[in-house]
C-alpha cells in the first residue's frame, strides 16, 4: 500500500494506492484486450462521417480518457492522405481496405512519427492494397493482429516480474518514501523497456528507409 501526502490550501491530504491491486486489475485486463476483426469491417464503401464513426466505436474503449479522446477526425484523415500514410478515397468513398490501414496507423501513431509510418506502411499499401491476388492487405492485417492474443501471457510474465523486481528495491530509503520509490521505480522499468523497444523500432524503420530506391533517391 503506497501513502501520497499533499499540503494542498494549507491541509495535509493522503492518499492511498494499493499497488497489487492496481496491478491485479491492469493484468485482468490484458485478458479483455481485443482488436477490431476484420470480418468486422463492413464490405461496402463508405463516406469519411462513417469511416470516423465505425473508428470511434471500435476504438474508444482502447484509448486513455474515452469520454474525452477523440480516436480519429476528418482533419486526421485527410492529412494521412496528403502525407502517402493513406491511399485516397474513390469519389470520396473508402474502402475496407482504407480502414484497415487507418487501423494500423491509429496503434502506430503512439510511437511512431508520421513519417515513420509512411516508410513501414507504404510497401505494405503498395504490394497489397486493392490487389486482386489472393494474399491482399487483409491477410496482412489478419496475420498480425492475430499474434496479439499469443503475446498477451508472456505480457503478463513481464510485468510481474518486473513488478516482483521493483519490491525489492529501495530497501534503505526514508520509510515514508519507500513505497512510493518502489512504485518509481517499477515505472522506471516499464518505460525502460518501451524506450528500448521504441529504439530498436526506430532502427528497423531506418533500415526499410535505407533500402528503398525512392528513398535514397530523393535523399
């Protein structure tokens, strides 16, 4: 149990965090951590008002503040199409195929830059958008989010063992800060590793980048 004292208008206010509990509750709900099928998506075309709609029901419950966090506007969109993240619309019509890839670019746009996402997305829309072969941007998407659910154990054993770590430290620290360094410290080690991953993300772009024709070309 973490204890936070605040002087606030001359008053000392405490608050508790039960950080087990806390934890118990964010790891029950890796378990209910679901991505939008494709099945899912409507087979017909479909104007921007409903493109932002169907992104917004899908998507909210995944976002930090839900009430207020908007998932995706009609000014996003169109700056997705301006900057080649996004094919355009058919006479102003999108496709399943465009809402897949909005899709992608909603979870990349958390780490990634704009036009970081335009080096990893654009092989992929180029390849497999619209194709008429068998393997198209839909297998592609299917593949991939389908390794979420296989992630989401080896998750959970990270977290806690990085949550089992955290106890331990700060042994000899004032008793009155020393579970709130712990808990420090535990997010310390969570963004660590985010800050690695995001790192090593970063390089493999780079990598793509380096081996596009167009890329070097326009260097």
């Amino acid at each position: 149990m973490i204890f936070l004292t605040h002087i606030w208008k001359g008053m000392v206010i405490t608050m508790h965090i039960d950080t087990n509990d806390l934890l118990q509750s964010i790891l029950a709900s890796f378990d209910r951590i679901d991505y939008v099928k494709s099945q899912d998506i409507p087979n017909i075309d479909l104007y921007m008002d409903q493109v932002t709609t169907f992104m917004d029901k899908n998507l909210r419950k995944s976002s930090r503040y839900p009430e207020n966090d908007k998932v995706m506007t009609k000014t996003m969109i169109n700056n997705y199409t301006k900057n080649d993240l996004l094919p355009p619309p058919i006479k102003k019509k999108y496709s399943k195929e465009h809402v897949l890839v909005l899709i992608f670019i909603y979870y990349y746009k958390g780490i990634l830059s704009i036009n970081d996402i335009q080096t990893l997305l654009q092989p992929i829309t180029m390849q497999f958008f619209q194709t008429e072969g068998e393997f198209d941007i839909t297998s592609v998407y299917d593949e991939v989010f389908g390794l979420e659910k296989e992630q989401i154990d080896a998750l959970k054993k990270d977290v806690m063992e990085k949550y089992e770590y955290s106890t331990k430290t700060f042994e000899d620290a004032p008793e009155e800060s020393k579970e709130f360094l712990k808990l420090f410290s535990f997010i310390c080690l969570l963004s660590f590793d985010v800050y690695m991953k995001k790192l090593l993300i970063e390089k493999l772009v780079d990598e793509i980048k380096e081996k596009d024709p167009k890329s070097k070309k326009e260097k």
